[in-house]
C-alpha cells in the first residue's frame, strides 16, 4: 500500500472497521496490519472477553454455555460504539446475531472476511481453542457449518473479501479501497 494511499484513509476514516467471518478466515491478521498501518486501536472480541471472564472461551462455553457468551458479546459491541478509529475483530459467531449485527453497523462499516472450508482447516486444524470445532476438524463439518451462517454473514456485510491465496497485504489493500470508494459515495 502506498503511502498517499495510507495518509488518505488515515484522514478520512472516522469510524469503526468490524471485520467478521468464519474462524480462521484471517480476522485477526488482518486487524494486527490494518492497526499498524494506519495507527488504529484494535479489539479483538474473543481475547478481551476471556481476559475480562478470567477463562479461556472454551471454559466459558463449557462453564456457562454458548448463550452467555453471546450475551457478552452483545454487551462489548455497544460498549464498543463509543469509539472510533477502532478495528474490531469479531468471533465467528457474532454476526449470528441481529441486535449484534444493528450494533456494528451504528459505528463502522461490516466487512466480511471469507475463504474455502480447506483454506479454514488448514489455519485452524492446530489450535485447540475453538469450542465448534471440538472433535470436529474435517473440511465437511467445517463447510456445513460455514454454510449455515453464510446467509448471516452475507446479509451483515458491507463488503465483503475473499481471503484465499492473497497474503495479508493484498487483503489489507483490497478492504481499505473498497471502503474509501464506499466512504466517498457515503458523503
């Protein structure tokens, strides 16, 4: 990314970027290069909630089951309208959510992040603390499930950019010219 394009969306950008999208489909890659580049604060969802609950997420799915934890959070996405400039790396469940869904739109613009349930297992198929995929890493679980939230992922989109075989400058690149074409037309 060049660096008028960099000092461009620096000086334009005066909302939240609220990535979502399936596990693994590059999230919180994506949040760490766009915080770098144009100095934005980051959330990532899952790690603060942990950090707040004192658990591990798949301690709070086992402790206090999936509907807290979506409770949660809800509650972080309101919380999260007060700010701006932020990058806010959602789990891959948030989106299933409407009121979830209204909150992220308030402040920022929903960008969807996608990629081929093999590309999925790949990134995922050594981490451990994916409560869904417990006893289920295989690329035909991993594609009924995206498919089952696709219709919610798609409808919560602004925008939306396939992962695959791009490295994360290349996706970094792709979002932020599809948002300044999409803030240009906005104003």
């Amino acid at each position: 990314m060049n660096e008028l394009m960099i000092k461009k969306f620096r000086e334009s950008c005066d909302y939240n970027i609220v990535l979502i999208g399936f596990m693994g489909a590059g999230k919180s890659t994506v949040a760490r290069t766009l915080g770098e580049w144009f100095d934005m604060e980051i959330v990532e969802m899952d790690e603060l909630i942990s950090d707040r609950q004192r658990m591990s997420i798949p301690e709070i799915f086992e402790k206090h089951g999936e509907e807290y934890f979506r409770n949660l959070e809800t509650n972080l996405l309101i919380e999260l309208q007060k700010t701006s400039r932020t990058i806010i790396s959602c789990g891959g469940g948030a989106a299933m959510r409407s009121q979830n869904v209204s909150e992220m739109k308030k402040n920022g613009y929903v960008v969807l992040l996608t990629a081929t349930p093999k590309t999925i297992l790949e990134r995922v198929k050594e981490n451990d603390d994916r409560p869904l995929l417990k006893n289920h890493k295989n690329v035909e679980y991993i594609a009924e499930l995206m498919e089952k939230r696709r219709e919610k992922y798609e409808t919560a989109a602004d925008l939306i950019v396939q992962t695959d075989e791009k490295n994360v400058q290349e996706i970094c690149k792709e979002m932020i010219t599809k948002l300044m074409e999409m803030d240009s037309r906005d104003v």
